[in-house]
C-alpha cells in the first residue's frame, strides 16, 4: 500500500428511503466484516431520506462502527436518462460523486447497496490501481452477451467495449477521476444514449473502455441466483445482489435468502413474526408451483415418446 493512501476505508455508497431495509443490511454486513478497521467513513448520497429513516439505519449499527455522512444530491441533471425497472434513478449519484467527496480524500469504494461484504475490505483498499482511476469486476453475464457467447435480445443495446465490468463495486482513485472528467464524459454519453440498455454502467465501461483494472470475481460475486454462498469455498469476499430477483423477495425463491437474512436480523429492519409467516407461505408456494411444472414437463415428454 503507497504511504500516501489513507488507512482509512472511504465508502460511497447511493440510496433513496425506498432501499433503506437493503443499505441498513449492507451496512451492517460491511461492519461485522471489517471490525479491524472500525470506524468506517461512509458516505450516503441520496435525493430524500426522512429523519426517522436515517436514525433507523444508523441504530442498525454497533456505536463506533461507521462513521455515516449523508449527502443530498440534486438528480435533476438525470431526469431524460432512464433505468431499468428495478434500478432507482440513484444510480447515477455515483457519476458526480467526486463532485461531493472532499479533496483531501484520495481513493473511494463505491458500493451498491443491494450486496453484502462478507470479508474484510483492506486487501481490496490497497490494490495496485497501475495509475488507473477505477478497479473493478467483470460483469460475466454481460461481457459473454457482448461478445456473442450468449443470445439475449439485450445485447444489441449494450455498447461494445473489450471487457464490459460491473460498477456494483468500484474503487476510484479520485484525483485521476477529476482529471480526466469521467463523470462528465459519462454524462455526455448518456445524453447522446439517453436510452441505452444499463445506464450509467454502459456509460462508464465506454468511457473507461480498457482503462480500467480487473480485480478477482470473489471481489463482486454476481452468480447468487444460481450458486448457495455458504457452500463455495472460497467464500465471496462481496456477494452482490444483481438482477431484480433479491434475496428479501421471496416470491423468487432465491437460494440465499437465509445468508441474506442472518444481516437482516441484526438491523432495525428485522422481520417481524407476521413477515416471517407471510414470506415462508410464498417460498412454499413457489416450490409447489416448481414442483407442478416440473411434473407437467416430465408428463408431457413421457406422452410425446
């Protein structure tokens, strides 16, 4: 780690009161994880957070944990651009983020706040960036749709790039950032592509196309939805949450809604007995209509043979 870098961990991260049950989880699973470098410096940025909801994720946290600073932001900028269903308009927060951090600040972790930190973030902090303004993770699924290996109608929206990465979990050597005006570069794709199928990620893997610096898979987890987290060894250092089927959304069914919920409990966002009744009902109700399907399918083909 350069003498110059901060041993304190920056995090960014951006979220509206709609997303505040997934940040408090976040949240917490990022200070249970990295309890060595207690306390954490985060950074909120959001458009609207009540009193009462800021007071809920900052009590879901042991005192001297984090540090929280919640920044209000103006989106106005980002109203033509649009997102897909599941994602808030807060996603572009991240494009102007340098325009709120203080300079005397050098390197910031942006995270998402659909994800959990489930080890400690230091060897990730102290990365070689190689003079590069950002690192991160390669979006797997995207990536192999952009090169043809996979057949998604979405690909022909996605912009080529040599290797597309996700901008869940970036980290940013911010005095590179300002000087070679990312954010505004991202704007201005965004303005020429106000359509383009994922937003401000699109726009930072065209601006950074080839410029940036790959960190482990383990580092951004994308495969939850097929793979149970507390079975891989090793285990990811962050799961992220991609896709609209989360982990507290039962209707889904996704393997690591317990993993999910374990975090959960210990915010001020707990379910209560009620929401613990009502989500095991939907989980079995999928897994009946699973179960329907699967027997349809196999009663068709013993009929078709």
């Amino acid at each position: 780690m350069s003498s110059s870098l901060s041993a304190e961990i920056s995090i960014v991260m951006a979220c509206d009161e709609g997303y505040a049950m997934p940040l408090a989880t976040a949240l917490r699973s990022l200070v249970d994880s990295n309890q060595e470098n207690w306390p954490l410096s985060v950074y909120i940025m959001t458009d609207r957070f009540s009193d009462a909801g800021m007071e809920a994720v900052e009590g879901s946290l042991p005192p001297g944990s984090a540090d929280l600073q919640w920044i209000m932001i103006d989106l106005q900028k980002f109203e033509t651009f649009s997102t897909l269903e599941h994602i808030s308009r807060l996603t572009f927060a991240r494009l102007i983020l340098d325009e709120y951090m203080p300079t005397t600040i050098q390197r910031v972790l942006y995270l998402d706040a659909d994800l959990l930190v489930l080890k400690d973030l230091r060897p990730l902090w102290s990365s070689d960036m190689k003079g590069r303004c950002v690192v991160a993770v390669r979006d797997e699924w995207i990536d192999e749709v952009i090169k043809g290996r996979i057949n998604d109608d979405s690909g022909e929206h996605i912009p080529r790039v040599q290797i597309y990465f996700n901008a869940g979990v970036i980290l940013i050597d911010l005095p590179i950032w300002r000087k070679q005006e990312i954010g505004m570069q991202a704007i201005q794709f965004l303005t020429n592509n106000p359509k383009t199928r994922y937003a401000d990620q699109d726009a930072l893997n065209v601006v950074l196309d080839g410029e940036w610096t790959p960190a482990g898979a383990l580092w951004n987890f994308q495969g939850h939805i097929s793979t149970r987290i507390k079975s891989m060894t090793p285990r990811p250092a962050i799961v992220h949450f991609i896709t609209g089927a989360k982990p507290w959304l039962y209707e889904h069914g996704t393997p690591n809604e317990s993993l999910f919920d374990s975090y959960r409990t210990r915010t001020r966002y707990a379910r209560s007995l009620g929401e613990r009744l009502s989500d095991v009902k939907k989980s079995l109700r999928l897994k009946w209509h699973r179960i329907l399907r699967r027997f349809e399918r196999s009663s068709a083909q013993a009929k078709s043979t």
